[in-house]
C-alpha cells in the first residue's frame, strides 16, 4: 500500500476514534480509590450494565471495566442517588430511558479508574444511531456506518465528575 494510502487511512481512522468519543464519552483521569467487594466466584461478563449487581460483580466486555458491589452508603457521598448520577452524566437529546447503579469501578485495561466509587449510568436509545463511518479497504467504493444503540457514563459519586463514557455498539 503506497505510504499516501496509508496516511489517508490512518487519519480517516483517528476521525472515526474522534467522533465515537465525542458522541458517546470518552475518558478523564481519576485520582485514588476506595475499596469494594472482593467476589468469591468470578465476575458475569456482560456487553452492557445490569439494572442490579450480582454478588461476584460484573466485567463489561466492550469497556473491560470491572464493577464490583460496595459497601458503602451512597447517600453519604455528594452524588446521593440514581437521579442525581443522571442529572450529573452528559446529556444528548436522543430518545432514551436512564438507569443508574452504584458500584466500584475498575478499569482491567490499566486505565487510571481503580476502585472507583461511581454510578455507572446507562442510556439506552429508543433507536439506534449513527455514531460514525469508517472507509473500506482502499479500491472499495463505499464507507461502512457504525451504528450504537446506547451510551454509558461513568460519574465519580464523591466529586460528580465525569470519568469514562462509552457507546454501546450494536452487533
């Protein structure tokens, strides 16, 4: 492949890395953590937060985030409640239903959330949308949509911030 090629390819990929991180999140570094429960059998892998945590906790696949059940009182944290996580995390004006579950969060990916008080607020679209295009193998006449059919967003409990946000891809 001719190195203008390549170059091309590469900057049409870096926009399409832009854009899926504009729309749906991205990632803020986090300072230091607290502690959570240390499961006894392992995590459920799932592509997309439950409405409840299990006992053993959950590893989201297309994020590889670890959410683990915590022993502390949200309501003594200044994120207090699912309602206040939704108000908290980034808004859009897709149609959606919002949940919100508190957890300590972990990113497996050597990422800097590591036992992270957080609500993991969930956003699941009443449509799938286009999040972004990608360009075929050079010769090809047509790009490829990308389309997701939700988005999460971490929110830390103790500061509101935002932390980590991601979209919901579909199959």
């Amino acid at each position: 492949m001719p190195r203008s090629s390549r170059s091309l390819l590469v900057a049409l990929l870096f926009v399409l890395v832009a854009l899926t991180f504009s729309s749906c999140g991205g990632s803020a570094p986090s300072p230091t953590a607290s502690t959570s429960a240390t499961p006894s059998q392992s995590p459920l892998l799932l592509a997309s937060p439950p409405t409840t945590l299990p006992p053993q906790g959950v590893r989201l696949g297309p994020a590889d985030i670890l959410l683990m059940p915590s022993t502390v009182d949200p309501t003594t944290l200044k994120v207090s409640s699912a309602a206040a996580a939704i108000a908290a995390a980034p808004q859009n004006d897709i149609p959606k239903t919002a949940r919100a579950l508190f957890a300590s969060v972990t990113e497996l990916s050597g990422g800097p959330l590591k036992h992270r008080l957080a609500w993991v607020v969930t956003y699941d679209w009443q449509k799938s949308q286009e999040i972004g295009w990608i360009a075929t193998p050079m010769g090809q006449q047509q790009s490829v949509a990308h389309y997701a059919h939700g988005q999460v967003s971490i929110i830390d409990a103790r500061s509101g911030k935002f932390l980590l946000g991601y979209c919901l891809m579909d199959p």
